[in-house]
C-alpha cells in the first residue's frame, strides 16, 4: 500500500497502535532528521571539488549551499500546516522521497545551474521532512516521558549528522563529489521502508497561507540573491539594487498579509513576548557563526592551504565531535545554571573563537584554526537546547508548533545569509584573506549582540506570548 497514497485512520479502540511499532517509526525520524542535516554540511568540504568539475567561481557555490537552505527556510512555517492537513506520515513519505529524487539528480547534474535547481528541490523535500519527522515520534510516543527520551534521541541524530557531515563528505570526495548526494539514497529508501510500520497520523483541517508563503519566498530570496551577487557585481549593480528592493516590498507585503490575513502563517502577535522576538534573535546569531564559519573554512583549508577535500573535513573533526559529545549534557546544564547562562556563555564562545580565527596570522599552520573553532562547536549544545526550551515555555501550548517553525525559519535564514555575506567579502576585490577577517569580525559581532540581549531572557516560566 502506498505510503502517500493511503488515507487509512486508526481504528476506534485501537489504543496500542502508535506505541506498537514506535521504535520503527523513531528510526525513520531519526533517519531522516540525520540525513537533511547532513545535507546542510556534508557538501561544504566538497565545492572546491565541484567548482573543478562544474566551473564556476564563488557566487555559483554560495548558490550550491544557500539554494537548499534557503527553500529548507521558506518553506518550514506552511510545511507545519501540510503535516496537520494531509498526517505527518504521509507529508513525511512525501517530502522525503522528494528529498531522495532531488538528491539523485544532484548526484547527476551536468551543470552548475542543473545542480543548483536540483538542490533547490531538495530544500523544499527537507521543509517537508523536518517537522513532520518531530510530529511522527509524537504521535508514535503518547506517554510524556518515553517521548522525552524519545525526543532526546531524535535531537541526537541532528547532532551526529552535524558532526559527521564534513568528514563524510571528504571521504565520499575521495571517490567522487556526487557520492555526497548519492548517499541519501540508500538512506532514504530504508527510512521509507521503516515507515510501512509506522502508523496512520491524525489530520486536521489546516489552511494554507499562499499569499504569506510566497511573499516571504521573494522576501528571502531577494534578499539572499542581492547579498551573493554584491560580491561579484558591487552593491550598486541593477541587478544588486533590484533584488534588495524585491526584498523590501515583499517583505512589506508578508507583514501586510499577517496583520490582516484571516489565516496567517505567523500571527505577529507572537512577537509581543520578549522571550520570543530574542530567542528567534538568538537562532539567527548562532547560525551565521555555526553555519558561516564551516563554509568560510572548508574553502580556506582548500584553496590558502591546499588541503584535500579529506584532510580539510578533518580540520572540523575536533570542532564537531565536541560538540556532538556535549550534547548530552546540555539540559543538565541549563537545569542546574537557568538557561541564560549556557546561552550567553555559547555566544561568547562564537565571538572569542570568531575573533581569535580573525588574529590568526594567515601563515598559522591547519591545527590552529582547527583548535580555535572547537569553541564554535562548543556552542551549539550550550546554545540551541536551552533556547528552544525556553521559547516553548514562554508560548502557549496552541501556539509551541508556530513557534517553533518561527525559530527554525530564523535559523535557516541566518545560515543563509552567512554563506551569501561571507562568500561575497572573500570574493570582493579586497583578495580572500581580508574577507576572511571582516566576515569573522562581523560573526563575533552578531554573536555578541544577540548574547547581550539574551541577558533579557531566563526568567519565569509562562506562556506570555
């Protein structure tokens, strides 16, 4: 029976069904988390590689990276309302196999443009992948604690994936760059097969906000467009100035939309809360460091210091593993210090790492900057569990699934706009080194700012938005 196909609901009565296979679903949400996560970081230790094959020189890579991540953003808040209209399951079959079918193709590109719209498919499957796969364990653990820990595991397979994706994707290169995209195949088709045990999901009448969906699509991609082309065409170009202003009426039509629309996608009375405007404020900071620097490094290991696509993936392999062995920890942390201590300490750690990789002299050998971004990765379990907590706290519970996909969007969009920022400064004319530094000045920048206004949070816990 198909997985898309099927409309079947659980039968009256049938108490045990999500709990009877939840360790099948678990591992189908844990799969696919794992995989789209490594997508976001596997491919950066790879462009050198793919600029060889393809052509093309900086702003076509910043494309290969943002044009997953910025679809993967613009679509998260509307593919929230597709899981509760058609079920998680099967809005998680579908968008994984779209996932899996945009990945075969990038794996076949014989272009750079070819490459870049293939992942530009693949950020729309990994929208739709993400929350549902939150909303299949779930549904799958209905006893509070079991899913806890279930939840725990799930957060688990997005920090191996984080720490696995540049090493993977050095291995894979040495055979071919496509086997970074290859590899989700076979991925994919065993969390599919899993899923056949998994059961039916609820659904839910759930409208879909089109005139805020593609509004915020030309916002954000106006936006991004106009950042990766300033670097090779100066901020003045037409080209440059057109996009900015696409961005800036777009934007102004989205807040529009949810001010008056009778379903919006972001009621902007959720900004009213403090908690929530800087927790999104924070997801955005953490991500350009988290997700700029990789990008800005993977490129300098390569092109200033001439490694291969492996022993650049091994420069991060302190950075990640770190971070991935402190993830465990970092909720008793927060329990035992409130959450606005770890948080403001990760922040700090971005802008310390950030500005010592910035005093580096650019004849330092590989194993300094590999030593100086293991506080980057620090900050991630010290940053993002206690931040989310505390968003989810200060909401009410009809409002946890906006506010979520809110926060994530931020997210996605500061990851983004790092790698179109940082791509274009070390594109400039100025030469790579010194947009190295000013691109490292501004991440310290971002970082300390949001850790000043994270001062604001940690308070009581109520749902004040």
């Amino acid at each position: 029976m198909s997985l898309i196909a099927s409309s079947r609901r659980p039968l009256a009565g049938d108490a045990h069904a999500p709990s009877r296979h939840a360790t099948a679903t678990l591992t189908a949400a844990v799969l696919g988390f794992f995989v789209i996560t490594l997508d976001a970081t596997i491919v950066n230790v790879a462009l050198p590689s793919i600029r060889h094959a393809l052509g093309g020189g900086i702003t076509g890579l910043q494309w290969v990276v943002d044009g997953y991540t910025l679809m993967f953003a613009a679509l998260l808040l509307s593919a929230g309302a597709l899981s509760d209209r058609i079920g998680a399951r099967r809005a998680f079959a579908g968008g994984l196999l779209l996932f899996v079918v945009a990945s075969v193709a990038c794996g076949l590109a014989p272009s750079l443009p070819l490459l870049v719209a293939a992942r530009v498919v693949q950020g729309i499957g990994a929208a739709v992948t993400m929350p549902t796969s939150m909303a299949l364990v779930r549904h799958a653990f209905p006893d509070p604690a079991r899913r806890a820990r279930a939840v725990g595991v799930w957060a688990m397979g997005g920090a191996v994936a984080a720490a696995a994706g540049p090493v993977l994707g050095g291995l894979l290169s040495l055979a071919s760059w496509r086997m970074i995209f290859w590899i989700n195949l076979p991925v994919g088709v065993l969390t599919l097969l899993l899923l056949v045990r998994a059961p039916q999901s609820p659904t839910r009448p759930a409208r879909l906000d089109w005139i805020g969906q593609v509004t915020g699509i030309l916002a954000m991609g106006g936006l991004t467009f106009a950042a990766i082309e300033a670097g090779a065409a100066g901020i003045t170009a037409p080209r440059v100035l057109g996009a900015a202003g696409l961005a800036v009426v777009a934007f102004a039509a989205f807040v529009a939309a949810q001010a008056r629309g009778p379903h919006p996608m972001v009621p902007l009375s959720l900004f009213r809360s403090a908690t929530v405007v800087v927790a999104t404020g924070i997801g955005f900071a953490f991500m350009v460091g988290f997700y700029g620097l990789p990008f800005l490094f993977s490129l300098y290991f390569q092109q200033q210091h001439g490694l291969s696509a492996l022993a650049a993936g091994l420069a991060f392999l302190p950075m990640m593993v770190l971070s991935a062995c402190l993830t465990p920890f970092s909720a008793r942390i927060a329990e035992r210090t409130g959450p606005r201590v770890p948080i403001i300490a990760g922040l700090v750690l971005i802008a310390a790492g950030s500005v010592a990789l910035a005093l580096a002299p650019a004849s330092a050998p590989v194993w300094v900057s590999a030593l100086l971004l293991i506080p980057v990765g620090l900050a991630g379990p010290l940053v993002m569990p206690p931040t989310t907590a505390l968003l989810l706290e200060h909401v009410p519970a009809h409002r946890t699934g906006i506010a979520s996909g809110v926060f994530n969007t931020s997210r996605q969009v500061g990851g983004a706009l790092a790698v179109a920022v940082f791509g274009a400064l070390i594109s400039a004319s100025t030469g790579f080194q010194h947009g190295l530094r000013v691109s490292l000045a501004l991440a310290a920048a971002v970082a300390l700012i949001a850790a000043v206004a994270a001062v604001r949070v940690g308070g009581n816990r109520r749902a004040d938005a």
